[in-house]
C-alpha cells in the first residue's frame, strides 16, 4: 500500500449479503448407475459391536470397524449426547445396515463394502477427526472399493465430526451423502450432499422398527444423490417423525 | 458443535446453549457450549429458539447442570446452580483489549499496513483504581517514526503527503473519445447507410444473416419505435450497441457509436423453445426490459429487433446460441462499416476515456466473474470491432482462466456476451460497453485502477478450483492493495465467487463481492473473506424477475462498492451483515455514499 493518499470512506458501512461460511468445495460426481455402485455406511453416532470397546462420551476420535454383514443385534450405541432409547430399541435408527443389505438383495444398489466404521462425534475434536480419523477411514474404505459413502451424524458435534470425514471421503474419490437430522450443521461445515428428513437427533435414519420409513429414506437419499450436480446441495426428505423422551 | 478454548474467548457474551445433551451435574466448560456463530442458521430452521431471561456463556461457564439438559437448550438461571453475578453484555471487543493498559490505536488504523507503534514510541501507562466523570484525550495516532509506516487514512481524514514528496504524475496508458451520432429514424431499405440522422438498413441483410450459420433455419428484423413497444417477443438474448472503430484498435482511438438505436437479439428453437437457460423474459417489450439500466435499451431508443429461429434442439448447446449472434453480427456490421467514415459530420457528443496509472495512489483490480459453463453460458472475448463477433475469443475455449482487459478495452466493447442465463441478473453486451463499475473505478482519482479481470465460471469442478488459483497467483504478482469482485448470475457459480473471493482475500488483501443474492439467489457457501458485500437486487420480493437487466449493477451500486472497498482498505471495519437479506441495511448503506 502507497504510504500517502486519500481515500473516501464511511463509518457504519455494512455488508449487504449474508454469507454462510463453508470450507472449500470438494465434490466426486457419481458416474455410476446406483446399481452397480458399492455402498460405504458410517456414522458418528456412536454405534459399536457388543464386544468392541465402548466409546469414551467424553470426547474420542477413534473408531471401530463394523463388518457390513453384523446382525443387527450385535450392534450397540455409547453415546452421551442424546437420548440412546430409539437405537436401543432398534439399531438401524442410526445405522440401518438392514435396510442396506435389502437394498442390495432388491439390486437397487450394487453391493456394500466389507466394513462399516462407526465413531462417536460428540465434542469431537476437529483437527483429529479431519487430519487424522477421516483421511484414515477414506483410506480404507476407498481400498474397499466404495464408489458412495452414505452417513448419519448424530448430535450438533456429531454432525460436524460426520462432514469433516465425508469431506476426506469426497477428496479420496468417493462420492457421499449425509442423511441430516441437523442439516444447518452439516451445511456450515461443507457436507458435499445431504438429504434432510424430518427426525430428531437419536434416530437419524429414521423412526426405529420401521423399516418402511428407514428404506424411504435410504432410497431417496441414493435417488437425491444422482440429482446433485454440485458441491453444497441439499433436499428435504418427505419424513416426519418426532420421539418425546 | 462444542466451543474450544479460543473461540470460547470471543463468544462470552454471546448466548449460553448446550450443544449436546448432558447429564445433572454436569459443571459447565467450553466443550458444553454450542457455537454461537451457528444461532441463526439454528433458529432459522427452527430448529432453536433464543428466548429472553437467558444466560451469557460468561455467566453460565463452571455453573452445574441441575437436571438432564438436552442439545440445543437455551441456559436460564433456573437451570443452573453456582451462576455467576456477571454485569450483562460487556462488549466483547473491550474483553480482547489490550491487557497492558496500553492504548490501542485506533480500530481503523489497526489494518495491516498499521504494525503497532513500537512500545518504547506509543506507550501511555495509566493506572487508575476508580475514576468518575473523567475525560481523557489522547492523540488519535503517535508522530511517525521515521521508518515506520504510516497507517492508513482514518475515516474521511486525508493523510497529508510529505512536504518533501510531490504528488506522483499520473500516467495516460491510453485514451479512447466514443464519438455520439444521433439516430432519429430507423428505415428499412436497398442499401445500409447513415445519413441525417437516418439509420436506413439493407433488408437483403436478413437474407445474408440466415447464412451466417446452417443452424440459422429463419430471421426476421422489426424497427420497434419507443411508442410502440407493446410488441410481443421471443426471449431477449443480447443488447448489442451500434459502434465502430474509426481510429485505432479496440481501447483506443476513436469509436462511433450510435446513439438512439440499439439491436435487440431475440430467439427461439424450430420447435418453438426459447433460447434461454433459468428464466425466460418473452412476452411483451414494454414490461419485459428494465429501460435505462446499462445493459439494456434506454427509454427514448429505437429498437431494432433482429429475431432468430435456429435448428431445433441446440439452445442449449454451445453453438445454438453462437449461431445466432452470428447472424444478428451480420446485420449489426453493415450498420458499423456505415459509420465507420463520418467526414463532415459533427457529433452531438464526445465522451473520453483515459486508462490511467496513477502512481502513489492504492492499487485496485476489478475481478468480473462471467459465465463459461458452456451451453449459452459463454462470452467473446476481444472482438476486432465494438461489441462484435468477429475476431472474439471464447472463454469457455480458452479454459475460463482468468484473462486481463484494460478498463478501455471493457468501455470499447471487448465483451460480446453470449450468456443467457436469468434474463434478471445476466450482464449483455451492452452493459460491458458502458459497464458502471469499470467507468467508476477508471474516474476515481483516489485510486490506482490496474486492469479489470474476466474469469469464466466452468462447469467442472476441479476447472472452477482450477481457474480461481490461478486468479490468486494473478493477483498476487499484480501486488493489488484492494479487488471488487463481481459475478452475474447466481446458483452454482456462487461457489466460483466464494473461491474467487477467499482466494484474493487470503492473500491479505481488502476485497469487495457483489452479487445478486436476495431472497432467491442466497448464498448457498462462502467463507470468512466475504465480510464485505454488495447486493444488486432490485426486486421488491428479492427474486429473479425475469425483467431484462433488473437485477445488474447500476451506478449506484457501483458507488456502493467502491466506497466500501475504500474503507476496508483503510482498515474502517464493516459491520456484519443481517442474517437474512435486509433492503433497509442497502437504504443506509446508500445514505453513506456522499
């Protein structure tokens, strides 16, 4: 800057347009038909095997490798923030892996991944989970053959934790999709898609132990995903459920 | 989305709100508290409300939860045990002043060509244990130390040149005079010629015009009097002014132009679709044009409406569009070469145009983000004559790189826009040849005008990350001390403006966006750099109307935008924006523009 001029200015100028700010824009198209795409599941709800070490709900940025063909009645949630009894009656709330394998039997997708992953994004701590848990998760499941990475988050923290690892996806050349119960959340931190149903934070995949809703929501979401052209966009899904705990 | 340590720091005033659900007894710290920065997003979509009665994060920080508090629950002094007596809102500005006691300069000195005086130079030590009633004055900044850069202006204030020092000359690069000739009559007839005030066109043109591109299937061509504009018409592709190089290349010399008449391009498919892409304005001409705003015919112009019907199926292909500009150039160009020569006749106008370096004064760069997604979205680049065809690069060819015009050669008609996105927001050919922001910035003797960069929006995008590092590498050798960056249109070329603008921005240097935004057009992403923003809407509902032109920059936008470029770049801080599109923060913005 020259160090003599004049310039006209005002005090109390202020910005006209609202901006939302988002980090960069990082966006794999999907260049598969859906039936032939190998599907990835992760969730940073909290969702773990009965017999793999429980979260620590204070804050973890590990995770546990879920194989996709785990009954569903192995499965659990620890997870301090939010109400646990929609998972607790009915897993596939948060990570429908049943849905997912009726998916595949219909040949609606092609086949899913050996493994899942799930972690626990509460309080989550941002450096790890986008410099160290996310390029590593892409990095397996990218090496798994996954062409679209499907997610929940789980709590406002969550939903964070959950972009920032579908962000490293996207940039490792897989395309991915957040199923949002938060989608102001997901938006804010760059989610490259999300679909948005109507459904509280505790079962973001839908109301537990209907498998009509939790199917709807997985297919629209697969639909909505060879829609989005762009990095950032967002549909609403046309479901609707409310739990008073 | 828990707070950590430092954003803690900012936000103490801000409203307490769990960001997760936790347990009775929970004894509040920072990993507890949602981020402020996220409540209007949050409330918007009802997600939250923030209710009176509520605590600051200040108070509520290290009080105890008494029962289960779910996510998203605003803290009130009923929920908590052990809340601290903390006096309301104190601003957070004054909780991250200095702790010294030393006396900050002040905020609109504190830019980065500012360092801190040197302690030893600036220090005023004060201590007092209680004081009532006191007023103290300091100076607003110390004498400069030699060696020391002096800060920016303060507000309106100049920042007297040393005595030692004369005003550096400016430089005259170039200069362009755009010649007036009045046209009082548009006729049809055996030969193109002007005469007396008469345009009279060859109608044999219309013949050569449909050969101009085999996807040319049919034209027409209609003089359309200011009185009889109620006219039914196709889509309005382009605006394309009468001018001519007498002397000299495109930027400079001498250019005639015509004045009174314009060529309307209109157009639709054999299968009757508009050429058009998002928003259409055929209908009548009399409520489909925004008379008077740069790109468009002005109230008193005669138009003369050249309509092309091209090969069914190709609107939305690159050359559809292409093809018929090519056909209207046909016409459009014989009218050039008739005004090309005008010995003997005086203009009623001469305007001049100086492409000025003006040394010492603040290096500024005008960033115009065009479209280049291909299909109509595409512009001509340079063309051999004003507003021509002819001789034109296309950016969508050239990779949509940023390429630099001087601020004459944009005045000249160096852009033949082929963009045919919303008839409201889209900048035509017209509007680059008397483009408001470039003639503002090429006048303002308070700044230095470098050039003016066109950078087009591709479809892919990796090019759009692509095109704008390209354009920081661009701005970082033109060592620019401030940028305006505008974008026509609105949707997915909203990422390439966020982009352009961080990527200007995080070089540190003062940057500008305006757009249109609105209601319709929100912003979908953006990043910290855009703190300093220019709305171009003009619609009472915020939307893309589909009037022509309504939705551009116009010179008050222009005055705008300059005005608050000049004052970030003097380090005057502008104030964040509504959190949802607000006209009457624009109204007081225009009140500040003298």
């Amino acid at each position: 800057m020259p160090t003599a001029f004049k310039l006209t200015t005002a005090k109390g100028l202020k910005s006209e347009i609202y901006v939302p700010w988002t980090p960069k824009p990082v966006w794999t198209p999907l260049t598969k038909p859906l039936s032939e795409c190998k599907v990835a599941f992760i969730t940073s709800g909290g969702i773990h095997k009965k017999d793999q070490t429980p979260f620590n709900t204070a804050g973890d940025w590990s995770y546990r490798e879920i194989p996709s063909d785990t009954p569903s009645d192995q499965l659990m949630v620890t997870h301090g923030g939010f109400d646990n009894s929609d998972i607790n009656k009915d897993v596939n709330a948060m990570l429908p892996i049943d849905r997912l394998r009726e998916l595949v039997k219909e040949g609606f997708i092609g086949s899913l991944v050996p493994t899942f992953f799930g972690f626990m994004g509460g309080g989550g701590n941002v450096d790890k989970f986008e410099h160290v848990t996310g390029p590593e998760i892409a990095r397996k499941l990218k090496a798994e053959g996954a062409d679209i990475v499907l997610a929940t988050g789980g709590c406002g923290t969550c939903h964070r934790s959950c972009t920032l690892v579908l962000r490293c996806c996207e940039e490792a050349g897989m395309s991915t999709c957040i199923i949002a119960a938060l989608p102001p959340i997901a938006r804010q931190q760059g989610a490259p898609r999300i679909t948005a149903p109507l459904v509280p934070i505790g079962s973001n995949a839908g109301e537990p132990n209907n498998p009509t809703m939790q199917m709807g929501i997985l297919k629209d979401t697969l639909n909505a995903m060879e829609e989005f052209d762009h990095f950032g966009q967002m549909k609403a899904l046309p479901y609707e459920y409310r739990h008073n705990v | 989305m828990s707070l950590s340590k430092e954003t803690l720091e900012a936000h103490l005033n801000d409203p307490a709100v769990l960001c997760c659900r936790r347990p009775a007894g929970t004894v509040l710290s920072a990993a507890d508290f949602e981020d402020p920065t996220i409540f209007p997003d949050l409330v918007d979509s009802n997600l939250m409300t923030l209710k009176e009665g509520g605590l600051t994060i200040q108070q509520a920080l290290g009080a105890t939860l008494v029962n289960d508090g779910e996510a998203l629950t605003q803290l009130t002094p009923e929920l908590l045990d052990g809340v601290k007596e903390t006096p309301a809102a104190e601003p957070v500005d004054e909780a991250e002043g200095p702790e010294d006691g030393v006396e900050e300069p002040c905020s609109c000195c504190a830019g980065p060509a500012a360092p801190a005086a040197p302690a030893s130079d600036g220090d005023v030590p004060l201590h007092l244990d209680r004081a009532e009633g006191l007023d103290l004055v300091f100076p607003a900044g110390g004498a400069p130390v030699a060696g020391t850069p002096v800060p920016p202006a303060c507000a309106a204030a100049p920042v007297p040149s040393p005595a030692e020092e004369p005003a550096p000359a400016d430089k005259v690069m170039r200069t362009l005079v755009k010649k007036d000739y009045p046209v009082t009559k548009v006729e049809l007839g055996d030969a193109t010629s002007y005469e007396g005030g008469v345009l009279t066109i060859d109608e044999s043109l219309v013949e050569a015009a449909k050969k101009a591109d085999p996807l040319v299937k049919d034209v027409e061509m209609k003089i359309i009097e200011p009185s009889e504009r109620h006219v039914y018409s196709n889509t309005i592709m382009d605006v394309i002014p009468i001018a001519a190089k007498a002397e000299g290349k495109l930027g400079e010399g001498v250019t005639n132009v015509l004045s009174g008449a314009v060529f309307v391009l209109t157009g639709m498919d054999e299968a009757g679709v508009q050429v058009h892409e998002f928003g259409s304005c055929e209908g009548y001409m009399d409520e489909k044009i925004r008379y008077g705003r740069p790109g468009c015919p002005d109230e008193d112009d005669i138009m003369i409406r050249v309509d092309v019907k091209i090969q069914e199926g190709t609107g939305m292909e690159r050359r559809g569009p292409f093809a018929a500009h090519s056909a209207a150039d046909v016409i459009v160009h014989a009218c050039r070469e008739a005004i090309k020569k005008l010995d003997g006749v005086e203009p009623v106008k001469e305007e001049t145009f100086r492409d000025v370096r003006r040394a010492g004064r603040p290096r500024v760069v005008l960033v115009k983000e065009i479209m280049g997604q291909g299909a109509m979205h595409d512009n001509l680049l340079v063309p051999t004559e004003p507003c021509g065809v002819k001789g034109g690069q296309k950016n969508v060819d050239l990779g949509n790189v940023p390429v630099v015009l001087s601020p004459n050669e944009v005045l000249d008609g160096g852009i033949h826009a082929l963009a045919c996105i919303g008839p409201a927001t889209k900048e035509i050919t017209r509007h680059f040849f008397r483009e408001p922001m470039v003639e503002a910035l090429q006048t303002d003797e308070e700044l230095d005008l470098t050039g003016v960069v066109f950078i087009g929006s591709p479809q892919v995008n990796d090019e759009k990350t692509f095109v704008s590092e390209r354009l920081g590498a661009l701005i970082e050798a033109m060592e620019v001390d401030g940028a305006i960056v505008t974008t026509e249109g609105f949707g997915n070329n909203h990422i390439d403006f966020s982009e352009n603008i961080a990527a200007i921005g995080s070089r540190g240097v003062p940057v500008v966006g305006v757009t249109f935004a609105a209601y319709q057009g929100q912003l979908v992403v953006g990043n910290k750099y855009m703190d300093a923003m220019i709305e171009l809407n003009k619609d009472p509902e915020g939307f893309e109307n589909e009037i022509l032109a309504d939705n551009t920059t116009t010179p008050e936008d222009a005055d705008r935008a300059i005005l608050m470029l000049k004052t970030k770049m003097a380090g005057i801080p502008i104030e964040p924006p509504e959190h949802k599109w607000d006209e009457s923060v624009i109204e007081a913005n225009k009140q500040l523009v003298k």
